[in-house]
C-alpha cells in the first residue's frame, strides 16, 4: 500500500519554470488574439458597398482608422431591420460593453477616399458621423518590446544550468563542474549482483581481494594485533583475465561504499582538472569512509614521469599523478579509504606509485591453468541450454591459453553456431567449431582457389603435420585443413604440452615443425611460395628471442637485451655496437636455415608418406590424427600429457 501511495506520488506532475513560461507565452496570444476581436470580427464588405449603404441612408456613423487604413460601418436601426442587412450584427467571443461596427472594410490613400466620402454625403439629408483615430496595442507594443530581453535572459538561464549541471546537463559533466570527481558510487542503495561466486578461478587472487573486503567489515581483528589495513591493491595482468570482475565481486561483497571509474576520467583538455577531480573523488571517499575507490586502466595517469615518447613530460598528467601520490599517502591521509586499481601495463607505471604504502599489494591475475579453465566454463554454461554429455575436462583442455574473457567469447560462439543449425541444445562439436572460428576465423568455403593452388595449399599443410608428427619435441597433431579461414588458405591444429620453462631442443623442434610447409613446396614441387608468411615471422620471432633474449646462442652468449621496465622502447639507440648486431643477424639466419634444411631432409626421407597425406588432405579437406596414424603408425615419442593447448599455422593469402 506504501508502495503504491508513493508510485502515485511519483505519478503527480512536478512543477517546473517552464509552466510559468508557457503561460506568460499564451496570456500574449491570448490578449493579441482578442484584442482587435471590436473590429476583427465585423462583417466585410468594400467600399463599392459602402458607398451603395451610404447614399441608400443606411450609415449613422463612419470610424476611420488611419494608421490602419481601416472603416469601421455603423448601421442605423432602420437599416438593421432590412433584410440586405440582416447577418451584420457583429459575433464576438468576449463580451462588449460598447457597440460594435457592423461592418468594416480597407481603404487605399486616406485622402482619396476622404474626397469621395465628402463628394457622397454632399447631398444627404441625414449625414453619417464621420470621426477620425488611430488604433494603438499599448500591452502589445510593450510585450513586443521586452521581448528580445526576455528570449536573451531565457537563453542566458538555460545555458548556465547547463553549464552548471542543472536540468539535461549531467552532474560532473559541464563547466563549472569540471573539476567534479566522475566515479560512480555504489552503496547499499545500489543493488551489484555480482559477487565471488561468480568469479571461477583466480583463487589466490580472490584470496587477497577478499582479505581487503573483511579489512573493511571487521578492522578490529586485524588492528587489536597493531596491523593497519592496506592502503592498496593494484591487480595485474593480461587483458581479459578477469581484473574488472574481481572489482565488480568487491563492489557486490563490500557493503561499503564503492568509487568506480576509469584512468581517462581523470584526462581532460583543461589545466589542473585531473588533480581536482582527484582531489574530489578522495573527499568524497573519505566523507563515506570506509570506502572502496577502483580505477580501472591506471596506466592512463599512472605512467612513469619524464618518460614520454615524444616531447619530454606531459605537465598536466604528471600533475594529477602528483595529486594522486599526495592523497594514497602524504602528509593527512586518512586510513579508511582503500584504493583498488587495475591495468596490463605494470611496467610503465611510476616507482612512487607501486611502492608499499601505497599499493602494499600487487595481485597478479595470469591466465587460467585447466582447472581454472573448467571453473569458468561451468560459470558461462550455465545460461546456456547445453547437452547432456558434454565433457567440461576436454574442452578445458581444448583452450589452454584462452583467458576468461577468451572462454566466454568461445561459449557465445557455440551457442550461435547451435542455434545457426537449428539444434536444441550446445554440444561438444559446436564448442570445437567456436574455438575453430576464434583461432583461424570464418570458413569461406565459397573462396575462388585455382586447382594448382589448392594442391600447393595441401602439400604446406601436409608438410607441417608430417614434421610435427616425426619430430619429438614438435607438438602433435589435432587437425589440419584446407578449406579458407579468414586471411589464410589453409591451417593445422596443435594440442602441444604447457610448459612453464622451454628448452633450446623443444624450440629448435617448434621451429622445424613450422619450417615443414615451405620445406614441403621445396621438395615436392622445387618452388617456394608467399603461403608461408605467418610461418616465417613465427620462426623468425623464435630465433631472435633465443639469441637476444634468452641467451640461448653459444655466439652470443649469456647476454640479453631483453629490458623488463620497457623504457628502451623510449632510446633512439640499440644496446648493442653494430658489430654484436651483425652477429647476432648471422645467428639468427644460421638458426633458421638450419631448421630449414633439417625439415627438408625429414620430408625427403618420407616423401612417398607426404604425397599420399596431401592426397587424402586434398579428397577429404579436411583430415584429423587418425588419418596420420592410417600412414605412418603410431606417433614414437606419444606421452601422456595433462594439460594441452592449441597452436594453428596458417598459410597466409598475399
């Protein structure tokens, strides 16, 4: 019954200025409207007529407006009782007091018609009265004179309420409140249904964001011990990995107040916003306090000072960085508002900003491991009519790699591709087409392919899986196929092992494997083709890292020029003299000609096993393991692997 009191109370119209605006506007219309309605609405007639009324004795009395060039007729009684006569007593919507015109007509020059007036009533026994006036709208002319006035001051009100924030303006988002914080505020008013629940995986950071929640209900079981409450946590990691979801959690866990926003708020074309917005957004936490502020993507003001690309220090995003340092730990901070930031790039951010004291923690958010993998997948099936038989563990298996983010994407994709084919449920075939179409894009199996091409197209594919097959640390094979994906021609499909450390030999073995397709259009055909683009800058990418990254070159030794901070990327100099960089060219070509030459011997040892792989890739397009094993036995160095991903090698479209 409240409810429903207060829902008709809501209903009843608000009053606003403009009511007032609007009646003003119609009491004018109004008053202009019936003012002229003595006259307006007299009968016509032309002075043709009223010269015949005139001379017949019908006229008692002639009003001449002059300004107007308007005559108003009165008739005589008499005249009234004719029947020529009869419809021109005047009809009028307000009533009158004084008698009105019954007829009235437009004159041309006053004096012209002054003349004939004069040369009519010469003769009359009983001559009209004839008077002379002029007709003047004092409230109109006065409304019409304020007018301008009135349409400036409207427009100067409604442009500073604007300015101001006021009525369509947005608080926070016009001039004069520029300098306003533009987080967004979640409190016990604002329902977030987001919770830890609904985060899967990321248990250890979770662990840490979940600390941070009971800091701020239960503070005395930490403080009694003399521990203080962390200032900050800064959450690090690949993108998609679920950083802004751990927030939301907090925001849905917390119950206390929670600041949202984003870096770039803080950015604005202005002098001295972003340190006044930041300035805002600490008063306005601190007066809720205990209080959560979450900035996403900090790297926007949190860059390393004096660090810029281009032109020296950017002044104003130094400044609000500035205000930020002061407010998480200067001369009055108060303890009880704890800041949670995220961001991918930790290694451009300011030392002042990640030192203890301001974010005590840094909580770093990897890509999920398969058991993290299926925790996911159980989050995103559950809005999804899936069959029963489907196995969670393979398709974790099936997307290592895939961050969560990645896992959703794969989930919305199945569920599309089910519903394209009319199936009433998401099955195991559906989630291994998304991850088809996430990895190599959408088939095109309309695409123009000449028959020499695709036969080239078939032999590189063949090539990879045959190397792949035969070498023992090359991942194996899952599928390869010759039906267009997006850019390339052709791709094969790899359930390699996750390692947490790689050696020289697994990596030489990788580079061989994506080596075997041009090896393959070497042996078969003696011609190289443009196919192997995305192979060559895999292998190339490969090899300079072992050289002057991992120092896994015996020419160059154990040196790196592998800089963690990323601030080389800011010289204009290489950290190495032009003598170490042709070393370092000559080992990088030798690694790869090496590999190369290596994969073509193997494929010339199994050249009759290459053509008959390409034949069957070329009848069936598409082949899978079962096909190799048909050919060349069971794979030597198979291991029992737990945990798989999936690489693709694409023959790129030039």
């Amino acid at each position: 019954m409240a409810n429903e009191k207060k829902n008709l109370k809501d209903k009843k119209p608000k009053f606003s200025p403009y009511w007032i605006y609007g009646i003003l506007i119609a009491l004018f219309l109004g008053y202009q409207l019936f003012s002229g309605a003595n006259y307006q609405d007299a009968n016509k007639t032309t002075p043709s007529d009223f010269f015949k009324y005139l001379e017949a004795g019908d006229v008692s009395r002639i009003d001449i407006i002059k300004n107007t060039r308007v005559a108003k007729v009165y008739l005589t009684n008499e005249a009234l009782e004719k029947e020529i006569h009869k419809n021109s007593k005047p009809q009028t919507f307000i009533p009158s007091a004084t008698v009105l015109p019954n007829y009235r007509f437009e004159f041309g020059d006053l004096q012209n018609f002054e003349n004939q007036l004069n040369e009519k009533t010469t003769n009359l026994a009983n001559k009209p009265i004839v008077t002379f006036d002029t007709e003047t709208n004092d409230w109109g002319n006065f409304l019409m004179g304020i007018l301008p006035f009135i349409l400036l001051i409207g427009v100067w009100i409604f442009i500073m309420r604007r300015m101001s924030g006021g009525a369509g303006g947005g608080t926070g988002g016009q001039i004069f409140n520029i300098g306003k914080s533009k987080a967004k505020l979640f409190d016990q008013n604002t329902e977030v249904k987001t919770s830890f629940k609904d985060v899967a995986g990321l248990e250890g950071a979770k662990e840490e964001v979940q600390e941070i929640v009971d800091f701020l209900k239960f503070p005395e079981k930490y403080t009694t011990l003399g521990g203080k409450i962390p200032k900050g946590a800064l959450l690090v990691g690949p993108p998609g990995t679920g950083k802004t979801l751990l927030a939301k959690a907090v925001a849905g866990e917390a119950k206390v107040p929670f600041f949202s926003l984003s870096g770039s708020d803080f950015v604005e074309m202005f002098v001295g916003v972003g340190a006044s917005r930041v300035r805002d957004l600490f008063k306005q936490a601190k007066e809720k306090s205990p209080s959560i502020i979450f900035i996403d993507e900090i790297d926007a003001i949190g860059r390393a000072r004096g660090k810029n690309a281009m032109s020296g220090s950017n002044d104003e995003r130094e400044n609000t960085l500035n205000q930020l340092l002061t407010e998480m730990d200067g001369f009055g901070t108060n303890t009880n508002v704890i800041v949670i930031a995220a961001t991918n790039r930790a290694d451009i951010l300011d030392k002042a900003l990640m030192r203890a004291g301001r974010f005590d923690r840094q909580i770093f958010v990897d890509l999920p491991d398969v058991r993290e993998r299926e925790e996911i997948f159980e989050v995103h099936l559950r809005p999804l009519k899936k069959a029963k038989n489907l196995d969670l563990d393979f398709l974790s298996k099936q997307t290592p790699g895939f961050s969560g983010a990645d896992i959703a994407n794969v989930c919305n994709e199945a569920a599309l591709i089910a519903a394209r084919n009319g199936k009433k449920a998401v099955d195991k075939q559906d989630f291994l087409d998304a991850v088809d179409r996430i990895i190599g894009g959408l088939e095109k199996k309309n695409k123009i392919i000449t028959p020499s091409e695709k036969r080239a197209v078939a032999f590189h594919e063949a090539g990879h899986a045959v190397t792949s097959w035969m070498l023992e640390h090359a991942a194996p094979l899952v599928k390869v196929t010759i039906v267009p994906r997006g850019r390339s021609l052709g791709a094969a499909w790899y359930l390699p092992e996750e390692r947490l450390i790689v050696r020289p030999e697994q990596m030489l073995d990788e580079m061989c494997a994506a080596l075997g397709g041009r090896a393959a259009e070497k042996v078969i055909f003696n011609k190289i083709s443009t196919g192997a683009l995305s192979d060559l800058e895999k292998v190339t990418k490969q090899a300079r890292a072992m050289v002057t990254i991992y120092g896994l070159s015996d020419k160059v030794g154990n040196l790196t020029y592998y800089d963690s901070s990323g601030q080389n990327e800011y010289g204009f100099s290489k950290p190495y003299s032009e003598q170490t960089a042709e070393l370092i060219d000559r080992e990088i070509s030798d690694i790869i000609e090496k590999q190369y030459q290596r994969a073509i011997e193997l494929l010339e040892a199994n050249k009759d096993k290459l053509t008959e792989l390409a034949e069957v890739l070329l009848e069936k397009e598409v082949i899978f393991k079962d096909n190799l094993e048909k050919i060349f036995g069971k794979r030597p160095f198979e291991k029992e692997v737990a945990v798989n991903t999936i690489e693709t090698t694409k023959d790129e479209e030039e």
